[in-house]
C-alpha cells in the first residue's frame, strides 16, 4: 500500500493495535508525545501519526512490515536534533535513542566498536577513552546526537580537517530495507559484489542500481560534485563510480537521511586520542580579514580553524557566566580565529603568529598551552551557537542558509557577498565555526510568524544558493538536506543528477515508505513551518512577569529544539530526562507541549488539557536548564505558572496545599520525630500519600531530623557579619547541611547570625500557589530588610 499518512481513525486505530500486538517497544499515540516528536531543530513542524521506540532488530523489521500493510511512512530519530528538518515526517516516528543505545562489542586491537544506532556519541566516546580511542568526530552536539543520526547525515565536527566525516568511519552497516528484509552492509570483493548484484530480491536491485546509476552518470557526477572536503547533501553516488575502491554499500547509507534503509547496527572504525594539543586565539578587525588569513593558517597545518565573530563575542559581554571565558579576549575585536595543533611544542604557535604579522593580518594572538586554558577556548566556541540563538522575542537566529561550505580560498569573496545579500534585506546574523574547511554557519535573525519574515527567509535562501554555486561550493557540510535544502537539490546537482536520485530512492523504496519529502520530491520550502503567519496563541494572564521573553507563549517558544536537555554525562539540566531518557520528560519536550498547547494546536482546552499535567508534573523545578539551556529556557517557572493557571480554573488540590505549606506540617513532623517518621514509612501512610498525595508508595519520603537547626543553633549571635537563613527543607530535614555552611563561614573568619525564621515560599512556588507565595515573598522581605539595609549578607543554602 502507498503511505498516506493521512489515515483515517479506523486506520490509526488498526495501525496502533497492530504495533502494540507486534512490537516490544514503546508504542505512544498520545497528542502531546506527537507534537513532542513534531520538530526537531529546524524552522519545521510536521506532526506524525504515532512514535515507536523499538527494542531490536525484530521490532524494527515488524515496524516496517506493519506500517508497509497499514499505508503509513517511517521516519527514523535519534537525538532529534537536525536542523534541516531530516529528523520528522507524516508517518510513525522511529525512535532510536530510546532503547537501541547499547555499544555491542568493541575490539581494542582492531580498533573498531559495534552499537547501535541510538548510542549518543559522547557516552560512547567515553567508553572508549580508558582504552585511548575515540570516534573521533566531535560534533557540537556530541552530547545527544546518536551513532545513527550521525550515519544518516554523514556529521563531522570541529577538527574535520584531520578527521574527515561519519563517512570515513563506516565499516559495516545492519539495515532493515524497506522490504522488512534485514541486511548487511561491507566491503566485498569481487566475488561477492558479483553474487549481491545477481539476487533477485530488494538487495540485489540496490545493489544493481547503485553501480548502474554511479557508471552511467560518472562524467556528470565529476562534473556536478563540489569540489571540496565538505558536502553532504544529496546521495552519494560519487563514492561508486568506476575506480579501484572495493564497493561497500554502506557509503550509500551514510548521508541518506534515512530514505534508504534502517539502520539498526553499525561497525565503526576508531582512532586514537591525540597526545598533545596546543591552541592560540588570533583576533582581527572584521570577520574578512579573518577570512583572508584562513589560507595563510591552513599553510601552517593545524587540526582545527574555528571563527567566532563580534555579534557573538557581543553577547558574551557583561554576563557572569561568560566573563572566565573572555580572558583571552584583548579589547573588541571584530572576529577570533581559534586555531589548534596536535602537538607540544609552542614553536608553531610563534612561526603562525611572525607568519601572520608579516602579512599584516590580525593583531594579537593569544596562546594557549595548558588543557585548562584551552578548555576555556573550546568552550567559548561551543557557547557560541546557543548565543546566536538566544534572542528573545519572534525574531530568531533560524537555520536555513547556516551550512554552505566552499572551498576555503573563495571564503573571505564569498562571505563578502553573503553580508552583502544580509545587509540588503536588514537581517543581522552571526558568523562562526569551521573555517578550516570552508564551512561557516550563519544564522540570520528572522521573525517567522509574519509574511514579510517567511519572504526575506525564502529570498535569501535562494539568493545564497546561487551565490554558493557560483563558488562551487556545497549548500550543505555537515547538517544535510532534510526539508531546508532538498528543494534546491536539482539547483545544486542539476536535473541528470536529481533524476539520478529520484531512480535510486525508487529503486530502494519502491513504495516510498522511508522518510518521504527528504532529498528528492521535496515539498516547498515554506510548507510545514513551525510558526507561519497562522500561528497564533492563547496568552493566559500570568502571575509570573514573562516580560523578559514577552510572554508565557513566547517563554515556551525559546526552546528552538537544539536538544541540550538530553545529554547526561554533564551538568544538571535535565535530571528527569537522564532518569528516564524520555523525550516527555526534557525541557524540550515540556516547551514543546506548552508551545503546541498555548497555540491551540491540540485543541481549544489549551493549558486545559489533562495531557499536559503528567508532562509537567514530573518537572523538578530545579532550575538546571535555566543555566544550561543555551536558548535560556526558564522552564520552572512555566512549570509554576502552568500550575497556578490550573489551580484558578480547577481549584487547589488537596496534594498542592499540603505540599506547598510543608513548612507548617515539618514543624510538627520535626517536633514528633522519630515517631513521625515511623508513621510516614508505616504502610498506611504510603497508601495515604498515593491515594491523596499523588505520591508513589514505593518511593520513601525525607527523614525528619531529631533537632532542627534552629534548635540547634538557637544561641547564635544576633549581630554577625553574616545572616544564615535557614529555609524549611534543611533546617527540618537535612540541618547538617546548614551547620556546615555556618561552619564554613566561621572557619572563614565570619561571625555568623541566624536570619529571622521566615518561610521564602519556594513550596508555594514549586505548587503554583503564586498568589500566596507573592504574599509571602513580601513577608519575607520585610523580616529581611533590617538585615539588607544594615549590608549584612544574607547566605541561602537552597539551591534553586
Ligand atoms: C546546536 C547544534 C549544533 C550542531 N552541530 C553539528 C556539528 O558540529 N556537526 C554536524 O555534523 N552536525 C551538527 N548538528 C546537526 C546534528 O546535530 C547532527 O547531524 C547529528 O548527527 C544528528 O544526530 P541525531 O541523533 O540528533 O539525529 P536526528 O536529528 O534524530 O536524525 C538525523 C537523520 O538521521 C535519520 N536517522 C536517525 N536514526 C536512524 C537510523 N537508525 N537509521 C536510518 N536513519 C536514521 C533521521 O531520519 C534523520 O534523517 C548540530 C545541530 C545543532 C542543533
Ligand atoms: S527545571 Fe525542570 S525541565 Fe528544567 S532542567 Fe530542571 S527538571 Fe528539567
């Protein structure tokens, strides 16, 4: 049956039973876990029928066989974090990242690793670092973006130069056809090509195809192909044509995007980790000049060249978190070139610098010799994208023109000209990242919820594209085609080549079951965008000021899907995704549902929505992604807001009261321990606090302490250098916490004092009852201010 994604309900109903009958997986149909899986970092938004996440190569073979029956499409996801809009489609969502994310088997000597497809790259590389390996392809976003994305989109990171793309690393690919039939993929031998190319089933004709194709075209592929170390758009037929290479079809997988085949097992090659590292941080009056002397360092052979330009150094300025990191940055310079050395000896740092003086570019270079230093550097330049990104308000940085690479010489004309094309449209953009390879990416600032918006966006896509060509360059390096460049596909190779494409993609998927719309028969270029003139939202009025995003839709709305919220190795945003590695439980997946909620996409009810309440709920309010979100999403206090919406239309629950004034029941538990806290562990209690509390039986509830801190520390002085407040949790629960602090301060030489005993109302805000934690604030502050106006600091040691 041809997908048509459209189902009717009887059909989505026969195409979930059948999954849910067939697959061990996850099977998920609800409206809210959809939208979640609507968008990944890209301008577009396409809701799909249902989500799998499959547990094996069977639940994979079966997916592809029911939803082959039931006329629905596939496309696969890993961290969801493309920004070409590859990773969403009509059909059911393949989630990858979710169950399939083990390393299989790793030979040390051999140095290659076997996974599957779901692995995210940074946990894997973790793995391989005790034994001095790594894969070493060190994306941006290596701290969520999956073996198996990374496949699909061919991805290469900041040190490509040396270390190339995903393509290079392939040895060996598992992958369920679009017939259901499980395959695998790896260098053969003539013998072996010979015995693929005479099957008489779907193997057989790929493999037919793909050297047909590759031999025929071979003069308009040398012809059409950019000439330069990074394209990844279209397929890869420049990898067969006629030569000595032995054939592996795996090279037609790397860079498809998932419209061939599923890959449910990779064979990767490693490498080892570089000895030694030195970097030096050039800066320069503009982005051009930095462009003119990036031949002149290529000479000099670094293993990486990464520009940050000023409108990111900008928005470094005068932020806290930021102020470390700009310590080698010297007065406001317009560009800084980052340029690193696999090796120990400054020397080459010096010879780089006299190089450069000579020739009269940049002005200083900083240098960086010890890991710390640099650790400093690369952070700065990882920032950087979550800075351009980071605008309040519609207008934002998107991608769509962010990828282009051309060969490294043209860059400083080219980039001339892409200001040019910026300027005469009024859109300001930031400049960065690989100038080693001729690849920057530039976001332009674009408000996409008006016409005028979507205009400037469609123009200048097509005014870059042709500039792009026009320097033989690639409109795609590293992110790939998905939904943003697949319409210039025949632009970019021409119509043999694009005909080419079209036959291939027929040839592996006959019934265009696989991700549809992605490299060839793209829809148009403004179809399923995420906002569009249509979008509009339902502002509640809020107790919470969102002034600073412009409102509680726009706050939701910030998160534009770059995936931060889903790496677990570091930092703490977000402790209930790396709990429970679901999507729902993300920042991004909560923005996600309370952006599609406000604008009504799921229905009238809005906020309203019971779906809404268990996404939300198992929020901790820990104000981890305000920090590490690089969108700044301040998901707390939408969490809170959303609450105290409920709360107004429904009434407080019992649950939200108790909870939120914890600070009167603790007295009394603290008083009454350890009797209370036999009574809390006791069975009754349990069943009591599930039953009206909403809280799991199994989970056991914090131990009220013997004395309090107060208690304890009642004596303290009532005039010291410092106040220590004391808020409920620790001074009932955990005063230890406190003593320490006092403590500390003490050993520091501080007299320290008890601030007055006032609730600071983080329950109530925790609960949504914002009128009463407003109330309370103002109490407190007044119990506080004697203090304040003396200029005695007050210590908290709550930490959100
Ligand atoms: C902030 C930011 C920075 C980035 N920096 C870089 C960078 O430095 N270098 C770079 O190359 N890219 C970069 N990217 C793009 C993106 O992160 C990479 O392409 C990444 O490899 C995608 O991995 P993913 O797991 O998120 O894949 P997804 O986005 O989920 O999917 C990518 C593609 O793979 C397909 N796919 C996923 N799993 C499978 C499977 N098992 N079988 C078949 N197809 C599959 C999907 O259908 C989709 O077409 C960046 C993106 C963002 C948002
Ligand atoms: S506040 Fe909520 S969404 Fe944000 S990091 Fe903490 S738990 Fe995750």
């Amino acid at each position: 049956m041809t997908p048509r994604d459209q189902l009717d309900p009887e059909a989505l109903t026969a195409l979930r039973r059948d999954l849910e009958d067939n697959i061990e997986g996850d099977v998920r149909f609800e409206r809210f876990f959809r939208g979640m899986h609507s968008t990944d970092a890209s301008v577009y938004q396409i809701i799909p029928l249902g989500v799998v996440a499959p547990r094996s190569r069977d639940d994979v073979v079966r997916v592809v066989e029911l939803c082959s029956k039931h006329g629905a499409s596939i496309t696969a996801r890993g961290g969801g974090t493309s920004q070409a809009g590859q990773a969403i489609g009509p059909g059911l969502q393949l989630d990858f990242s979710r169950h399939m994310n083990r390393l299989l088997d790793i030979d040390i000597e051999g140095r290659t690793v076997r996974v599957e497809p779901g692995m995210v790259l940074d946990e894997l590389n973790a793995r391989l670092k005790p034994h001095g390996l790594q894969l070493p392809l060190d994306l941006s976003t290596s701290s969520r973006a999956t073996i198996g994305g990374m496949i699909a989109n061919n991805s290469a990171g900041t040190r490509s130069i040396v270390y190339g793309k995903t393509i290079d690393y392939v040895e060996e690919l598992e992958v369920v056809l679009a017939d259901a039939t499980s395959v695998m993929m790896q260098v053969l031998d003539e013998d072996a090509r010979h015995e693929k190319s005479k099957r008489d089933d779907l193997e057989g004709t790929c493999y037919r195809l793909v050297q047909k194709l590759a031999t025929k075209h071979q003069d308009e592929i040398r012809r059409r192909y950019p000439k330069i170390q990074r394209r990844v758009g279209g397929y890869n037929l420049d990898e067969f044509t006629p030569s000595d290479k032995p054939l592996n079809l795996c090279r037609i997988m790397v860079g498809s995007e998932g419209t061939l085949g599923l890959t449910v097992a990779a064979k990767l090659r490693l490498v080892p980790l570089p000895e030694h590292r030195i970097v030096c941080c050039v800066q320069f009056t503009d982005v051009l000049e930095a462009m003119a002397a990036t031949p002149v360092i290529l000479q000099h052979e670094p293993s990486a060249i990464e520009l940050v330009d000023r409108f990111i150094l900008d928005s470094t300025q005068g932020r806290i978190e930021f102020e470390p990191l700009r310590a080698f940055i010297q007065g406001d310079p317009g560009a800084v070139l980052l340029v690193e050395f696999f090796d120990n000896d400054p020397a080459r740092i010096d010879h780089l610098a006299a190089d450069l003086e000579q020739r009269g570019l940049g002005h200083y270079v900083y240098r960086a010799i010890e890991a710390k230093d640099q650790a400093r550097i690369w952070a700065l330049r990882k920032a950087a994208l979550g800075l351009t990104m980071s605008q309040m308000g519609d207008a934002k940085s998107i991608s769509f023109v962010e990828d282009a690479a051309v060969a490294p010489e043209h860059l400083h004309d080219y980039i001339a000209r892409f200001q040019q094309i910026l300027a005469r449209h009024e859109i300001p953009s930031g400049f960065y990242a690989h100038a080693s390879v001729g690849l920057l990416h530039v976001r332009p600032v674009v408000d996409m919820k008006t016409a005028d918006g979507i205009e400037k966006f469609s123009l200048i896509a097509h005014e870059v594209a042709d500039l792009v060509l026009e320097y033989g360059g690639a409109l795609s390096g590293e992110h790939g085609d998905g939904l943003v460049r697949a319409p210039f596909q025949e632009k970019m190779f021409g119509p043999i080549l694009y005909e080419a494409f079209c036959q291939l993609k027929n040839g592996f998927d006959p019934a265009g079951l696989l991700n549809p719309g992605k490299i060839v028969h793209a829809p148009p270029l403004t179809a399923n965008l995420r906002f569009g003139t249509d979008y509009q939202t339902n502002e509640p009025k809020t107790a919470f000021d969102f002034s600073d995003f412009g409102s509680m839709a726009q706050a939701a709305e910030q998160c534009s899907g770059v995936g931060a919220c889903r790496k677990t190795l570091t930092g703490a945003m977000c402790p209930s995704y790396m709990a429970t590695r679901d999507e729902s439980a993300s920042t991004r997946g909560r923005a996600s549902a309370l952006r599609q909620a406000l604008s009504g996409q799921f229905g009238p009810e809005g906020l309203d929505d019971d779906e809404l309440l268990p996404i939300l709920d198992l929020c901790l309010e820990c104000k981890a992604c305000k920090r590490e979100c690089p969108t700044g999403v301040d998901m707390a206090r939408l969490k809170s807001e959303f609450l105290h919406q409920r709360h107004q239309r429904h009434g407080t629950t019992l649950s939200a009261k108790l909870l939120a004034r914890i600070d009167r029941s603790a007295a009394w538990g603290q008083r009454l321990a350890p009797l209370s806290n036999w009574i809390a562990d006791s069975s009754a209690a349990r069943f009591f606090n599930e039953q009206f509390l909403g809280l799991d039986r199994r989970r056991p509830l914090p131990t009220f302490a013997r004395r309090s801190f107060l208690n304890e520390w009642s004596k303290t002085t009532t005039a010291g250098d410092v106040a220590l407040f004391a808020d409920t949790f620790s001074n009932y629960f955990e005063p230890d916490h406190l003593a320490a602090a006092a403590r500390l301060a003490q050993r520091l030489g501080a007299q320290v004092q008890l601030a007055p005993r006032v609730c600071c109302g983080r329950p109530l805000i925790s609960k949504g009852l914002l009128d009463e934690a407003a109330q309370k604030a103002e109490a407190t502050t007044r119990a506080l201010a004697p203090l304040a106006e003396r200029g005695t600091p007050i210590l908290f040691c709550e930490p959100s």
